[in-house]
C-alpha cells in the first residue's frame, strides 16, 4: 500500500506533495485539540460488533411524578491512553488527581413518560457506549437509547479507546486503539449510575431556572466567529468586555430535582448545562481528571449537602453547551486555575439553586422525540447538501488555539485558514488533510449515522447535539427548535444545547465560520450543511414531539467498526505479598508543604481504582488517630487535592508501588497520616506519622 502511495507522490513531483508526506509522517506523531487529524491507516479495520435491537416493552403509569439521582465513580485503573488533545500527549494515564463520576437523574412523570438524563466525566460519549448503556437498563427501566440522554463534560483528561468507529479510537487519544474492555467497564458503572437512580425513585418536584454567566469563558476563534452574517449576542453583555469574553454563549441552565419529605421537600441535586472546554488543564497532564468540571461537580454537591443538611447522594450533573469555539478563561492551563473556575461556576450555581426554593413543583410533563440520521442521505438545509463522505481540512493537524501541535505554520502548509482557493464540490471551501491519502481511510472509519435527540421537561427543552458545536450556530439553533416548539403550541421557553450527547462527530460550525476554515471548521466532517442540517432536523424532531404518540422507531440492529483492537485496559495479577508502607516525603518548595506517601500494594488491573482508596488522618489529644476534615470535607481522593499515581511494578511478583500526594491548601501542626483503604482480604494500611510544620 505504501508503495502506491510513493508511486503515485513520485508522479507529483511537486512541493506540496513533499509537505504532504513530511506532514503524514509528523501527523502520526503530533497533534492536538479534540478533534484528531486523520492517517490513511494501515490497520484493520474489519473487526464489526454487530449489536442487535432492543425492546423496551411496555411500561404502566405511576400516577405521580417521581425521581431518582445516582452517582457512580468511573475512574478507570492507571494504563489507558487518554482521550483529547490527540497525540500532543505522549503519555497514557499513570493515576488519577479528580475522579470521574457518572451521574444520572431519573424522571417519571404522572402519565407514566419517563426518561433519564446522565451526565459523565468523559471526553465524549460514543454511540457504542450509549447503546451499550441502554441495553445494559433496559429490561428492568423500559428505558432504551430513545430515552436515554448521556452528555459528556468534554475533560480531556478521561479515557480513550471506547468508539465505535476507527477514526477516534485512532487519533482520539494519545495511542491509537479500541479497547472493548474498556467499553465494558465505562458501560456497567454508568448503568449502575442510571439503575441507582431507578430503583431510588420517590415522588419528587422540580424547578427550572437559568442565569448569564460572563468572565469563565471567552471564544477561542473570534475571527471565525466574526465572519457570521449575523451574531447572537446576549443583551447582558457589556460593550466594555473584550470581543471574544462577549462571543460566547453566557446561559447557565439548571434542572433542580428534590425529593418530597413529609410537607416539605429535600434536595436531589441538579441537571445542568454551560458551554466551555474540558481544556483547562494541559496536554502534559497524565492524570484523570474531571478539568474546570470536577470543582463545579463537587462544590455545588457540597453546598447543597451542608446548607439543606442532606445525609443522601446529591448530584450536580454538569453538562456541556454549544462549546466549539468556547475555551475557560485561564491564564495558565494548570489544576489550580481548572479548580479556581470550577468553584466560582459553583458558586453562582448555588445562588441559583437556592432561588429555585420557592419554585418547586410536582406538576410535570415529559416528552421525548430521537432519530438516527443516516449521513448518506443528501440532507439540505439553508441550500446547502449535507456531504455523503467525511474530510478532514488541513488545518486540523495544527489543532486550535488552545494547544497548536508541532506541525503549525506556514512551512508547512499546517495553519488555521488554509483552505481552497474557491469553493470545490460538497465540501466547498476544506482543504483536504493529506491529499489523496485521506481517501485511502474507509469511508466506515468515520461515523455514518447522527444521533439526535430532544427532551421536554415542563418549559424546558434539552436537545441532544452529538458533537461540539460552535456558539453561534448553538444559538441559531436553539432560535429555530423554540420557534417549532411556538408553531406547535408547546410552551417551551427555554433551550439547552447538551453537546457531546449519545455520539460523537468532532464539531459544527456555521456555513460562514466554515468557510474561514479555522480548527473548528476544518473539523466539520460532513460539509458546511452540516450544523444547518442538525437544526433542521431537531426543528423537524420537536415539531412531531407534540403530537408523539408512539415512540419513535429503532434500528433492528446497530453496526460498529471500532478498528484496530489492543489491551489496553491491565490484567488481573495475582500475587502472594501483602501491602507494605514505604516513605512519606514533604516537598517544601510550596507553602504549605506537599506531602506524598509511597507504598506497595496490588497492581493497577487488581486494586479496584474506582474505589475510594486514599484518605488522611490527624492523631487527637487523647492519642485517637480520627479522619481529617478540612471545612467539614473529609481530605481524601474524591476531593481535589489528594493524587495517586502508579509509580511502576514492584519486585514482588503481581504487585505494584504507589504514590499519593496531598496538596493542602492550609497548614497543620497536628500529627497526620495517610491511610489506604482496604482491599479484599488485605486490611487498611497506615503511613509512618508526620507533620506538615517545619
Ligand atoms: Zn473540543
């Protein structure tokens, strides 16, 4: 194969040709952004998981609105690639600085319509994962794909190797592969989440409330943006902000559930939506981490949890908007910059949570519509055709503002804006990433089918976009389905974009943005119709919810071509040695100290990670050794200063040696020590004492 394509670049004699070839030979190394450039690939690409229909049966009416919340830790062990910024990252995950969680809110209305909102710590949900999903709750919920809405927060610091198609389990992550142990995995801890929030259904009340929030994001392709015939600009924004803090979609959404106590109620948590990047911690971060979302997720948790005195699982569900162009407002990309976005987004969630006290109601209407879009269908919309083949445009090799890779600049051809010199055929103005290579990749590599969904809760309408969105088509958008939704007589008022819903297909951004064919245009797989034509078929989708009487039919069966197979996920080891605690080193270079602990224990594929594992504790003055709470928050590895890192296999056969470091946030004189969490037989491990003060 390779020597065709030198055959066929020796008939080229040209210069472009020569950039062509340095450009594939780099691209296999770098990249960056979330969208990954492509490679023709020669690997195969024939393994197909056929996934056959589902039949969610028949469901009887409560005759009250219930609800339920789960919540369940989806960290995976050390050793997978990490997904976002492609291959700008060289190394897989050596351990975990803020768990990832899915989250997921069950609602029922009185007429018996029910579904299930959840929201996960992941880069993006694949349509093999959602449908896996669904499959795994169907039996016991009657709650299939169609029901099902599962959002990811964008964190570039999740997993990888979960698609159902090659091109991202290819250039998703910082090593190419599909993984379908880790398919499994992700797939039984997100249906606990959702059957958690099954089986704890209760008669609830909701209320629905939304707020602008300027000054966390600001948009990272203002000149894309400005090329928009018309823009979108909130009334709240100020003339004096900067262009790209004002070019941003500024609503926060809130979906606030609480359960019915006695004459009173107790909160459940919150279902929410804001449009920003996963991006605000870097590439060479080789940790999980939730980035900007984690602190968001786990402030407003806690401020629910102390203020209305709950004992239960609250959930803050956090989910992703029309986010394309929009990145956080960091100055440097680093975790105390993620974590210090992360608490102001809490804090004015809290705000509006508590405003929503006195808006509660048990007077609640659902009502759903999906379809599965085949893409070789010429859709039209805007007088645009919809392309039946995916490209990838030039510029994605460079990646986008937020993290260029090595191949950006003119030298070689690789910059934002490279584009035709007039508009050509479907794809008009791309320029096509590696030539004729790029047709070399099967056309089933990329996604062939585009999930779309929409939700109605009483005036607010979620509508499911399986991909990044940029912010101007996201309001072009929520203007066009709340219109359908005014022609139909549905009172909705109130649109939320949920972006990296149920699958993923890189971005969409508007005709003219397109054209300018900046990172997030170059990344619009399917043509400039591409963001017009999702408007239109969610504008069609909410224009036939009103009238829903039968739901909306399925595949019989689903098909996934996720390329190259690798075990990536690790093994199972046994192994005939106990724990064993090593050292605790404090790193003065900070105030106050660092404090990290190092041990022997079970390696990566045994240790159970998605378990609560670290936490510290402080000796009192009669001699106790007593948990340690730091604002009445336990310190320990659901937090967001505790890390633990698998450090590297341990002499004895099947084991391994870890680190945790703490990094508190105050000083401490009292005595303090780490302690591990049991693990099967093997019983809790303590650090040698020590103190933080000099
Ligand atoms: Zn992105």
């Amino acid at each position: 194969m390779s020597l065709i394509c030198l055959r066929v670049a020796l008939m080229h004699d040209t210069w472009r040709i020569w950039r062509l070839y340095v450009c594939l030979l780099l691209g296999i190394m770098v990249g960056s952004g979330c969208t990954p450039p492509p490679t023709p690939m020669l690997i195969p690409t024939s393994t197909v998981i056929r996934v056959p229909g589902i039949d969610p049966g028949s469901w009887k009416a409560g005759g009250v609105f219930v609800a339920g919340v789960g919540k369940v830790d989806i960290t995976p062990p050390p050793g997978l690639p990490l997904f976002g910024y492609s291959r700008a990252r060289t190394d897989d995950a050596a351990g975990v600085r803020t768990r990832l969680y899915a989250r997921a809110l069950y609602l029922e209305d009185a007429r018996g319509e029910h579904v299930v909102l959840v929201q996960c710590d992941l880069g993006a949900i694949s349509a093999l994962l959602h449908l896996q999903v669904a499959r795994a709750i169907v039996q016991e919920t009657g709650i299939s794909v169609d029901r099902l809405l599962i959002g990811a927060t964008h964190t570039h610091a999740g997993p990888g190797g979960y698609f159902g198609v090659a091109y991202y389990n290819y250039w998703g992550s910082n090593r190419p592969g599909y993984d379908p142990r880790i398919v499994t995995f992700l797939t039984e801890r997100i249906a606990n989440a959702v059957l958690a929030a099954y089986r704890t259904r209760a008669p609830a009340r909701i209320a629905i409330g939304h707020m602008t929030i300027f000054g966390l994001t600001h948009n990272r392709s203002l000149e894309a943006y400005n090329n928009n015939k018309s823009q979108t600009i909130s009334e709240e924004a100020l003339w004096t902000m900067l262009p790209e803090y004002r070019a941003v979609d500024p609503t926060f959404t809130m979906l606030r559930v609480d359960r019915i106590v006695g004459a009173g109620t107790q909160p459940l948590g919150a279902f929410t939506n804001f449009a920003i990047h996963g991006t605000a911690v870097p590439s060479s971060n080789d940790l999980y981490s939730g980035d900007v979302h984690a602190a968001a997720e786990r402030a407003l948790e806690w401020a629910i949890r102390r203020h209305y005195g709950v004992q239960t699982e609250v959930i803050h569900a956090l989910t992703n908007g029309a986010e394309g162009d929009v990145a956080p407002a960091f100055t440097t990309q680093n975790f105390a910059e993620a974590e210090q976005l992360g608490l102001t987004l809490a804090s004015k969630a809290f705000d509006l949570f508590q405003d929503l006290d006195t808006r509660l109601t048990d007077a609640v209407h659902l009502g759903y519509n999906y379809e599965e879009l085949p893409l070789q269908i010429p859709y039209t919309a805007d007088d645009l055709e919809l392309c039946q083949h995916a490209m990838v445009g030039v510029p994605v090799l460079g990646g986008s503002e937020e993290g260029r890779s090595l191949l950006y600049g003119k030298l070689l051809g690789v910059y934002e804006g490279a584009r035709q010199e007039s508009p050509q055929g479907c794809h008009t103005w791309k320029l096509k990433a590696l030539d004729f290579l790029q047709d070399l990749i099967p056309a089933t590599d990329f996604p062939t089918t585009m999930t779309l969904q929409t939700m109605r809760i009483n005036e607010l309408l979620l509508v499911a976009v399986p991909g990044e969105m940029s912010t101007e088509m996201g309001q072009r958008l929520k203007q066009a389905v709340l219109q359908a939704a005014q022609h139909t007589r549905q009172s909705l008022t109130h649109v939320a974009i949920v972006g990296l819903a149920n699958q993923y297909i890189s971005y969409f951004t508007t005709p003219e943005e397109y054209a300018l064919q900046h990172y997030e245009g170059a990344s619009t797989l399917y043509g400039p119709a591409s963001g017009p034509v999702i408007a239109a078929r969610l504008e069609y989708l909410v224009t036939q919810m009103a009238a829903l009487t039968t739901p909306p039919a399925l595949p019989s069966q689903w098909i996934f071509r996720p390329g190259l197979k690798v075990q990536a996920f690790p093994e199972v080891l046994s192994t005939q040695g106990g724990r064993e605690a090593q050292r605790v080193t404090l790193d003065r270079s900070t105030t106050p100290p660092r404090a990290s602990f190092v041990w022997q224990d079970l390696s990566p594929g045994t240790i159970s990670f998605d378990a609560p594992l670290v936490h510290l504790e402080t000796q009192i003055r009669d001699g106790r050794w007593v948990p340690l709470f730091i604002d009445a928050l336990p310190v320990d590895d659901q937090g967001l200063h505790l890390e633990i890192r698998y450090l590297r296999e341990a002499p004895l056969a099947g084991a391994g040696v870890w680190q945790a470091t703490w990094y508190p946030q105050v000083s401490f004189s009292d005595p303090l020590r780490f302690v591990i969490a049991p693990r099967g037989t093997l019983p809790p491990l303590y650090s040698e004492p020590f103190t933080l003060s000099p």
